[in-house]
C-alpha cells in the first residue's frame, strides 16, 4: 500500500506503509498554497503553457523591482541621515536570497562567540509578519504579540539565554533600546538587506543546494537584490556545503567570488547533535537506528531537513511538509498524531522552529515529538577566519 504525502511542497514523495487507515486531510494546512506554488514556479517545476506564461510575466515583473532596489540602495548611499549609526558595533547576518539559509542557527553561534569574549549582546529581529511597532503605553503587549509570530525569536531565546532579544520591526528603535540597558555588541538578524541601520561587519550567507535563486530578481527568480550586491559583505558563508557534489561547491564559490569582488568566503556544515524534547530540553538515550519516525516541518528548506534525517538512518514512514512559518492547526496537530498511531511510529520529528509553536499543544501519551539539534560547524579555517574578522570589526568600533 503506497501512502501519498499531502504536501503543499513542490515535489510529492510516497512512502511503503502496511496501513490504509489514515485520514491526511487533517494534515493539509490550512491556508493557501501561494508560496509554495510560487517556488514550485520559478523552480521550474511546473510544467504546460499556463507555467510558461506565468513564469515570463514574473520575469518581467523583475524589471521595475531591480529599479526599486537600485533606488532604495542610493537612498541610503547617498541621502544624509538615512542610515542610523547605534554606539554600540552591530554584526548582521544575512542572505541575497529568499528562503531558509540557516541564519537562526548562525546567528546562535556568532552570539555565543561574543559571548565567550564577555560581551553583553542583543539580538536585534524583525518578527515573522511582525507590523507592530514598540508603544510606551503598550509595550509588553506589542512585545507578546511580535513573539508569538516569531518562532526564530523564540529559538535565539533558547539557544542563547545570556542574550537578550528584541522583536521589532523597527530595529532601529531596538537598537537604541538594547544601547540603553547596557548591550556591547548588536546582532542584526536577517539584516543584509536592512539598510537603515549601519552595520560594522555583514555576514552573507549563501545555501549551496539553492545558491542564486535562478540568478533572477523578484519575483521572477529567487534573488532579494543583485549579486553584484554581495560587495557589500565583509564575509560570505556557503552553507549546507556539505550536500552538494564538489565540483558544484567549486562553481559556486567562483560565482561568488565574481559577484563579490573576492570577498572571504567560508565553508559551512549543519551537524546533528541529538534531539530535543519541545521544550528545548536534551533527549537521552534517543537511537536513530531503532527510529520509525513521521517527520513534518514548515521551514525554507525542507529537502535539507528531510536529508539531515535520512543521514542520521532513521527511517522515514511519511514526511509533512508545510509553508514557511506555518501555524499548527488542532486538527493537524491531531491528524499528526493519528498517522503516528496508525503507522507504528515511534517517534515524530520537526525542527527546532516548529517545536516552539507546540510547547504545551503536545500530548507525549501517543507518541513523543523531538527536534533535531541542528548546530553548524565550519570546515578548514573556518573558525579562525570568522573570529578573526569579528575582532577586526569590534576594534574598528571602539577605535571609532
């Protein structure tokens, strides 16, 4: 009996299962498939006239965005008082492209070298969606709302404790406050294309098994801005370098030095360092061997995830992906929970961003769900090149 996954992702898999009585409508999410519709498009995955057609009035579309993005870039090359300079160094990690690249797990890492050097850090994050802007008179409410729509937010709170987070769409404002209580060093989630705050160092990063977005522009390739852009980085990262042939890694960082005007570039893994239960805490005596796992998630990069798991030799019964940022139903949570049963599945898994959306929405009765402990690790150099470059930034500041 085949088991087809319902999945709004741009490639259908089927997994071989004894059982038939499963109900996956409850696991198709809730809300309208344009995203993954959209990538499905541009990846050149949607084929007939109609795909066609749509994929050449998108590409035409990039035209007027180029010029939008040129102009919004002079605005703050040129124009006085648009860029907002903290007193404090601000370290942006960032990406050229849409989807996920690995920034929150990046950015945990860059926290905790800052870290270890004593430093008082803030990390300075946008919000998934987030629209609300800090008000006096409604502060801690607007701070729980931003929350509740950023699960990265919540993830950095996790992984970095001795880090105080900021959710705001105006991180210039954020940026002032984190000054104000006592920040030494400003991290800048998400910020390569986040002008109106001068940076001292930015950090690009670049996943190798979806570098250029197609090498066109919004929204008729993947491309936030030009490549040529990427002379603006201080340090280039190439990651998940690990999941694509060498000869692609070698094509790849050749591009990036033409676009980049030979800027430094660094090699990037994802490691798996254990489960997680959804409350962030370690799992013990977790075997992936003896694993027959249902795995779901709602992330950019949702291939990555599913390769991660098959590294580890867990077999997979069903996968479930979902949009970016996705909200979990009670039925889907529920519809997760019956297809575990009804496979003889001994454990359901999700990344660390999807975890946090289900504290106290899990019942570990029927089945336990765990995240993966995704960390990153450099390869050659990496480490030293990094932290060298962080260094040079700080003193930069300070010597200001």
């Amino acid at each position: 009996m085949t088991l087809s996954i319902e999945s709004p992702s741009a490639t259908r898999r089927a997994y071989r299962t004894p059982h038939t009585s499963v109900n996956r409508a409850t696991l198709r999410p809730r809300m309208p498939h344009v995203s993954s519709r959209y990538l499905k498009l541009v990846d050149r995955q949607s084929g007939g006239a109609g795909a066609s057609l749509a994929l050449a009035g998108l590409g035409l579309l990039s035209a007027p965005y180029r010029m939008i993005v040129a102009a919004r870039n002079a605005w703050y090359d040129w124009v006085p008082g648009a860029v907002h300079r903290p007193e404090r160094p601000v370290i942006s990690i960032g990406n050229i492209t849409v989807g996920g690249t690995g920034k929150t797990p990046m950015t945990a890492k860059l926290a905790h070298l800052l870290i270890a050097r004593g430093l008082k850090v803030a990390i300075l994050t946008r919000g998934y969606k987030g629209a609300i802007a800090f008000d006096d008179e409604r502060r801690e409410d607007a701070v729980a709302e931003l929350s509740a729509a950023s699960d990265e937010a919540q993830v950095l709170r996790r992984r970095c404790p001795q880090a105080r987070v900021y959710v705001s769409p105006n991180r210039a404002q954020s940026a002032e406050a984190a000054v104000a209580e006592g920040a030494d060093c400003l991290l800048l989630d998400d910020g390569f294309q986040h002008r109106r705050l001068a940076r001292d160092f930015d950090i690009v990063l670049i996943d190798a098994t979806r570098p250029f977005g197609h090498k066109r522009l919004l929204p008729g390739g993947l491309l936030r801005e030009p490549l040529s852009n990427l002379s603006r980085a201080g340090l280039v990262i190439l990651t998940r370098s690990d999941e694509v042939p060498e000869a692609t890694r070698t094509d790849i960082s050749r591009t990036i030095q033409r676009a980049s005007d030979a800027r430094p570039l660094i090699y990037a893994v994802q490691r798996i360092n254990g489960f997680l239960d959804i409350k962030g805490r370690t799992v013990a005596h977790a075997d992936p061997a003896a694993m027959q796992a249902i795995i779901f998630a709602g992330i950019g990069n949702f291939e990555s995830f599913r390769r991660c798991v098959e590294r580890l030799g867990i077999k997979t019964l069903a996968a479930y992906e979902f949009p970016d940022h996705h909200h979990y139903t009670a039925d889907e949570i529920s519809g997760l929970a019956d297809t575990a049963s009804a496979m003889d599945a001994n454990a359901l898994l999700t990344t660390e961003k999807d975890a946090v959306k289900l504290v106290g929405r899990w019942s570990y009765e029927r089945c336990p769900l765990w995240a993966l402990n995704l960390e990153v690790e450099f390869l050659g150099e990496g480490d030293r090149i990094l932290a060298e470059m962080v260094d040079q930034a700080l003193r930069r500041k300070a010597g200001g």
